[in-house]
C-alpha cells in the first residue's frame, strides 16, 4: 500500500495503472476509520484490480467551527486497518494542496439537498460536492463507495454526477452496526462511555417503528419516535422525517411511495449523530 500526498504523485501513479488497463476504485472518507469505513474498502477491493482511499478532512462540508477542530483523526490507526484491507493507494493530502485557492463553486444540487441535513446544515451539501468532485477528477474511479448512513449524501453526490456528467458508478453500502444497534461513525469516538450505552436508543427506536407500519399513520410514527428519544435526557432529535427514497421528500401516507426512509439527526450529548431505517409498506 502506497501512502500518497500530492495529487500530481497521486494522478501518475494511477495512469500507470490505467495503462495497464487496470480499473480503479475509490472509497473517500475523512479518517478515523471503522469497520463501516473497511466494509467499503473491501467491496472496493474486491470489485476493482486497484482501490484507492482517500483521508481528508473536508474543512468547507463543515457548518461549524467547532465540529471541523473536534472532528477526530487518526491516521496511523487508518493506515493500519487500509492495510490490513488490502488497499493499494492511500490519498491523505494537505488542506493546501486540495484548496490552493478558496473553492467558490456553487453547485446546484436541487430539492434533495434542500431538506434535512441541507435544511440544518447549510452549505454543507455544496462542501460535500466541491471535495467529492475534485476527488473524482484526481482519481478517476469507476466506481466510488459510500455508506448508507449517509443516505441523503448519496442522493446529493448522485444528483451532481449528473449535472457534470461524470462517468463514475455510485455504489451505496449498507450500514454497519455496533451490538448494540448504533450506527457505526467515527463520530462515535467522541461519546463518554455513559452516552455510548445511551446512544442505541436512536436505533432501537427506528427499527421498533417498523412494526406500526401500515397500522400507523405516518405522522403518529414520526410523532412516537421524537417522544421515545426526546424522553432520554441525554438525546435530543433535531429532525426526524420519513421520505421518498429517490426524492427524499416528506411522505405523508404510507401508500405515496415504496419503502419510505426514515431519516434522523440527534444530539448526544455535544456529538450530532445521523442514521436511517427503510419502512417496508408492500
Ligand atoms: O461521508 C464522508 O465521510 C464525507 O462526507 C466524504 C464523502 C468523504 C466527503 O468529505
């Protein structure tokens, strides 16, 4: 495994491998890696000859200071475990040498980016898309690897390979799960042992309302889980909604569209967590 710096190194390299008719695929992150991240890895490795990973914090996805500076990083633990997962290029560049200059690029990514996370993080998605862009012209994988805990990033990086007319597979990867249900995030790191056995709640709750759907309406699910979280002094729901999975539009009945996704943001604690769950109606 070669740990790589500079894009021109980067960008050699792989058009050796291209030369060798090799195809290429990446799984970007930005570090403190987990099984979730090495579940990605793998698929990657597995269905390409070369697999690049990148580590990078992406300063301009985050909406606050304090999130960027607090964001956890452990790159030789990363290193370690790409290792052990048979990557073949590791990409950790500098902050300089992917915004030499300031990225003023607007992307326009449509509704999908307008709701949840886009509605409660703003300029996040365009952050997301300038680094995610520039990552595929570096690299140019045939396929690139996200976890579908970020459910609405995936339809947001799929909407702007669309408008630039990218030639790379968007390959989403299931969610891996701590025992206890939570959703694994290097995010996780930062809980106190305390939140840590408080946080599966959030998960608990989502897959127990699955089983009211379609005896539920809609908004009565919704309702049951904000209550059940919220009643836990340490959680606290920023948003909860059920949408379209393609258009990640709110959903009113069940019958509107197939397999609706419930889609949550919760504090524990100062650590904001995300995860989803699909609602099978058919
Ligand atoms: O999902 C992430 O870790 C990041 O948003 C990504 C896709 C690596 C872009 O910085």
């Amino acid at each position: 495994m070669k740990v790589i710096s500079s894009i021109c190194e980067l960008k050699n390299c792989l058009s050796g491998e291209r030369r060798k008719s090799k195809t290429i695929g990446l799984v970007p992150t930005m570090g403190a890696l987990h099984d979730g991240h090495i579940s990605l890895v793998k698929r990657c490795v597995e269905e390409n000859d070369i697999c690049v990973a990148s580590l990078f914090v992406n300063p301009t996805q985050f909406n606050n200071k304090q999130d960027l500076a607090t964001y956890p990083r452990t790159p030789e633990n990363d290193y370690a475990l790409l290792e052990a997962a048979r990557c073949d290029y590791v990409f950790a560049p500098a902050e300089k040498e992917m915004y030499p200059e300031p990225d003023t690029r607007i992307f326009n990514l449509g509704p999908v980016a307008e709701v949840m996370e886009g509605a409660h993080r703003p300029g996040h998605f365009n952050g997301v898309a300038q680094i995610v862009s520039k990552l595929f012209d570096i690299v140019e994988p045939v396929k690139a690897y996200f976890g579908e805990k970020d459910f609405q990033q995936i339809a947001v990086i799929r909407v702007m390979v669309k408008e630039l007319n990218l030639p790379v597979e968007i390959v989403p990867c299931p969610i891996l799960r701590e025992a206890s249900g939570l959703a694994m995030s290097s995010r996780n790191m930062r809980l106190t042992p305390g939140q840590h056995q408080k946080a599966p709640l959030i998960a608990r709750t989502l897959k127990e309302s699955t089983t009211f759907v379609p005896g539920k309406k809609v908004q009565e699910v919704i309702d049951y889980v904000v209550n059940t979280i919220n009643k836990e002094p340490v959680l606290q729901v920023e948003y909860f909604d059920i949408v379209d999975r393609n258009t990640l539009q709110s959903v009113k009945n069940w019958e509107e569209t197939v397999d609706p996704v419930g889609c949550i943001a919760a504090f524990c604690g100062e650590t904001r967590l995300i995860d989803n769950i699909t609602y099978r109606n058919k």
